[in-house]
C-alpha cells in the first residue's frame, strides 16, 4: 500500500511538478483518480501550471508503468476499460475532423493502452462509403467483457441525409469496429447487457413530443413497452436495476420524481422504488453493471450499499474518518480497495487509498496543494419574502470574528443545479480575501423536483429575491455589513449578478457577471433552431414565463434592457470560446453600459470556453475578480 503511494510520489518527482504560484485559481494538482478493475493500477491526472497529465502508477511492479501528456486538451475524466486500457472523455470547441458543422462542444473518446503506450482515437474512420462517421462521441460508452475480450459500445454519429446516431461496438483486443445498431432521428439511447446485446432503447420526437422505451432479452428484437406524451421531461433510463431482467426507470410523478423498475420480460412497470426517498443516483457494479446502491445528495453525498457486507466496509471508512467529509471516488470490482476524497481539519483537502483486506489506508496527495485546512462553510436556512425557505452555505474567512463582515453572493450556475458544503474553490478563494461568501440554493435549483418547480417563471424575480432575502438575514444576525455586498457569479450567476444590479436597487455596490446572460430573446435565438418546437425552447419558456423570443415579457427580466438603472460599477468577464452562452452577451452588455455612461469593464478570456477549463484563464478570472472586488468593496 505505501509503495504504490510513494510510486505516485515518485512520478510528482519524475515530472518536475512545482507548487502552482495562485493555489486555487490554477487547475486542481490531483484529480480523477481511478483504480483499474483489479486494483493492482491506479490512474489520476496531475496539472502543472496549465499543462495536464496522465500518470498510471501499478502497486505491483511499485514503479510508474504509463504517462499520457494531455496539454491543454480539454480532459473532462478518466476511466479504466480494463486493467490494460484507460478511456479518456474529451471536448473540443474544433469543428469535427474533415466535417463542416456548426461551433459546438464536441465530445471525443481516446484509449490508452498501458502495455502498448499507444493512444487512439475512438471510433476510428469506418473504410465503408455507406457510412460517413463524424470523429465524436454521443453519450458514455459502455464496457462489456464479451469471450474474454473488453468491447466497448460507443455511442457515435453517422451522417446520411441528415446526422443520426449510430451504436459503434468496438473491441479493445482486436480493433475490430461495426456499425452495430443504427438509430433515427428519435433515438436518445441504448441499454446493453453483459454478453453484449441491445436490451433497451429510448426514443423522443421533438415535434410530436412522444416518448418511447423499448425493451428485449438475448437478442431478441426490441419491442415498445412504454410510451407516452411530454413536453420536456420524459422518463429515462438510468441503466439495469438491481434484481435481474429489470430497468431502472425515472420519471416525474405527480409533482415529484420516482424510480420504477421495467421488466425486460414483459414490459411491465414495478411500483415506484422506495429507495428514492433517500437516493439521487444509482451506484453501478462493474462487473454485473447492475445498481448496487445509491447516493443521496444533501450537505455532502452521502452513500448507501445493498448488500450488508460492503455498507458494513464504507461504515468503517466513515468511522475511521469521524469529523471529515468522505466522498466515494472509484474502486476495484471486488471493492477491496477504495478511492476516497477526504475533506476536514485533520486531512485537509486530500485523496486517500483504503485497503480494506490490510486495514490500511494511505494518502495519494492534495486536490490543491498548499490548502492545508478549508476555510469554514456553515450551512444555514433563512426565510424569502414569501415564506419558502432558502438553504445556503456561508464559507468564513480565516482569523476575523464573524461579525459585520463585507459580504460577497456567489450564485451557482444553471440554474438547476445545486450547491453543497463541499469544497469550492471559488468561494473558498474569495473568503481567503477576507469576504464572507454566501452560495444560496434559491428557488429553481435542484434540490428536489419541486423545489425545482418553485423556480418556474421567477428568473429575475423571485429567483432574485431569494438572493437578497439572505443579504437582509446575514445583516439581521450581524454577520456582515450590508453596505459592503457584492455579487459575483458565472453563467446564470452572471445573470443573477446583473439583474441584481438593474432589476434591483441599493442592495450591491458592485456586480461581476462571468459568462453571464444579459438579453434573454437573443439567447432564445441562439438556442432556436427554426423548428419552433424546440424541446430546448420548451423548457426555456418555462423558466421564463414567456412563449418565444418575440414574447414581450422578456424585456422585464433582460438586464441589457435595464441599464440606465445601473449606479455602481460592473466588471463583464467572458470567454471567446463559450458556445453555451455567447462571448456577445457580454460585448453587448458592455456597449449598452457605455451607452449610458457606466462605469463598466469587460476582461476577455482568449480561448475559453464556458466552463473555465484553463488554469491560465481561470486564474485570469479570479485575479481580475478579486482586484475589482478590493478596489471597488474593499475587505478591510
């Protein structure tokens, strides 16, 4: 066990690794550790400045057995396929290889082969003139150990008179490649089983906005089992239950979302699970890829095993970790060896390997290094205008009384996201400078269906409100000052932080808006693609209250149609690269303030995308961030 952790020290020492200069605006040092199925391999990704690598330790052989140098190739995960192969998740803002298409974040799949060292991209070119295969990925790709040999089941598209989605079965030993299955136009998604047949698929059609799932054993032909109407959300598929010849089956119930199992016998439709009162998402075996258990999201993920033997296991990692956060990261098959992500005042913020046959434990290294100890976040929950209560974290800076403290509001993106008490590195960034940092889950983020539901129709209105309801209940229990708050946030967050400075008034002396919307009809058009009966514009409406970018109402709730109400300073940060929400939002935000004489400024992010992916733009973001929040709402 120690060996394979000094095996890891000893690729730190091998690279040249150095301690990045800004701790939290560079990329994390270590993340995406995973233990290959045997666990006798681990894999992780090591960034230095902004160059990022791929290093595979083997606790065998104790010595470095593979590196991958990826650049700035936009890494979004790793994955073993087996013991020999490693599957890396990729995006490119290019345009496909030898295609023609619109700008968009295109996924890529690549396999590195430890034995070989060799990297190729998957799917490789199809030598067919009937298939003209687009060199991306359109979903995960599923691992099956079929006749001893690792095949992979790549969801991928084909362009015929139109693009449509193709199933690829590709096998890891041979290279052998076919087109396995061809979809439609409808087609969202393919189940397949351990001996490597299609058991399950779902389709949706946009215009008739109808559902389907179909379902078969063994090969047999699939046959429709369920159907039905929906406008926006339709029940999915998660994958195989936990009992065999089952589906696990999402869906919204009345208000509410419920697991169902689908038999794959005869289509039929269990009772809704009882399991999902206290469960968010499946925990999937490896081996049989059958739902083992499952993780409920509250504060922090919290993990439930079926099977008493492995809850026993992780209860007795929880124990021997008592009073930090442990987050379940990647295992071998058999679980005898865990990956954990530990959080507190005694680790830090850190990676550990646990044996569970030697009862041993050994740190892998820090997510960031240099944050020895994260700063305080306390949870809390205050009462909005209307009564509906708000839950929130409030992270603390370092040596200063929590008393009239100036305050920053970070709201998270999506908006149907979430936030928890684990690490951020914004927020903990910004409370190192001496700020208080509120991250409110207001109406809108998913914490649960309905308090996703609550959002619908309140963008820039009761959405906003729960942001300043907070601002007037940290005031209320003298916290922090409330002449000295801001408000800081990246894509709906840089909407909220707009909106809270031309909807509203005299709650911030100065906003930041990263990537941030500013005209909702134009975004509308962005996402329009002519059919008018977008799904994607379906669900915007709803948001909104409105139907369509011509709807009038939109003007209400656009900042960019508020900006004479502007009196305190804004600071537009955007990537040129953001294919989720344009670069022009922001240019012509800022050419609407000038307009009117503001006191605004945009930083450009060359070559970012929507997500900060970067360490040299991200750390651009923060630095610009914090030098405007001193100048402008200074901490001392």
């Amino acid at each position: 066990m120690l060996a394979g952790a000094a095996a890891l020290a000893l690729l730190h020492a091998q690279c040249g690794f150095a301690v990045p200069l800004a701790v939290y605006g560079n990329l994390p040092s270590l993340e995406d550790v995973a233990l290959s199925p045997s666990g006798t391999r681990i894999a992780f990704v090591h960034t230095d400045g902004d160059a990022r690598m791929i290093g595979v330790v083997s606790f065998s052989e104790r010595k470095v057995i593979g590196t991958v140098r990826v650049g700035r190739d936009k890494l979004r995960g790793i994955g073993w396929a087996d013991d020999d192969n490693l599957l890396l998740s990729l995006t490119t803002t290019a345009l496909p290889v030898g295609f023609i298409g619109f700008r968009a974040e295109w996924s890529t799949l690549e396999d590195y082969n430890v034995k070989s060292r060799r990297l190729i991209v998957l799917p490789q070119p199809l030598h067919d003139p009937n298939y003209l295969m687009m060199n991306i990925v359109a979903g995960s790709a599923m691992v099956r150990d079929i006749d001893g040999h690792t095949v992979l089941f790549i969801p991928g598209v084909h362009l015929a008179q139109a693009s449509e989605p193709v199933l690829i079965r590709y096998d890891l030993e041979t290279g052998g490649e076919r087109i396995f299955r061809e979809g439609s136009p409808t087609t969202q998604s393919w189940l397949v089983d351990s001996a490597g047949h299609i058991v399950a698929s779902e389709d949706y059609d946009e215009r008739a906005q109808r559902w389907s799932i179909w379902v078969g054993r063994g090969g047999e032909d699939l046959r429709e089992a369920a159907s039905g109407k929906a406008g926006i959300e339709f029940p999915s598929l998660l994958g195989f239950g936990p009992s065999p010849n089952t589906l696990l089956v999402q869906s919204i119930e009345d208000g509410n979302s419920a697991w169902r199992l689908m038999s794959m016998t005869d289509g039929s439709l269990g009772p809704p699970m009882a399991e999902h009162r206290v469960l968010n998402a499946p925990i999937e075996d490896r081996t049989t890829h059958r739902m083992i258990g499952g993780v409920h999201v509250a504060d922090r993920p919290q993990y439930v095993f079926f099977d008493p033997d492995m809850e026993a296991r992780w209860e007795s990692i929880i124990d021997s970790f008592a009073g930090e956060s442990v987050e379940y990261v990647s295992s071998s098959a058999d679980l005898s060896r865990i990956v954990i992500l530990v959080e507190g005042p005694r680790y830090g913020y850190r990676y550990v390997l646990v044996d569970m046959n030697n009862h041993s434990a050994a740190s892998l290294g820090e997510v960031y290094q240099g944050v020895t100890a994260p700063l305080e976040v306390r949870r809390m929950t205050y009462a909005a205008a209307d009564g509906m209560r708000i839950p929130a974290y409030l992270t603390l800076p370092a040596g200063r009384p929590a008393k009239a403290l100036p305050l920053v509001v970070l709201p998270h993106g999506g908006p149907a996201a979430r936030d928890t008490a684990q690490f951020d590195w914004w927020s903990q960034a910004l409370a190192d400078q001496g700020y208080a940092v509120l991250r409110p889950n207001y109406r809108g983020s998913s914490l649960t269906w309905q308090f996703l539901s609550a959002g619908f129709g309140q963008w820039g209105r009761k959405m906003q409100t729960d942001l300043s309801d907070g601002v007037q209940y940290l005031a209320a229990e003298g916290l922090i000052d409330p002449k000295r708050v801001c408000i800081v946030g990246a894509s709906y967050g840089g909407y909220a932080a707009l909106a809270g400075v031309t909807l509203q008034h005299g709650v911030y002396r100065c906003a930041v808006s990263v990537a941030g919307i500013s005209d909702l009809a134009e975004m509308l058009k962005h996402y329009d693609p002519g059919l008018g009966s977008s799904r994607t514009i379906r669900y915007w409406d709803r948001f909104w209250a409105v139907s369509g970018p011509a709807d009038p109402a939109l003007d209400a709730i656009s900042p960019i149609k508020h900006v004479a109400a502007v009196d305190v300073p804004v600071l537009l940060i955007h990537g040129r690269d953001d294919t989720v929400v344009p670069y022009g939002q922001s240019e012509e935000m800022l050419d609407a303030l000038r307009a009117e004489n503001k006191n605004v400024q945009l930083v450009t992010l060359s070559h970012e995308d929507h997500w900060l992916t970067h360490g040299d733009t991200r750390l651009q973001m923060l630095e610009s961030t914090v030098d405007f929040l001193r100048k402008y709402n200074p901490p001392n």
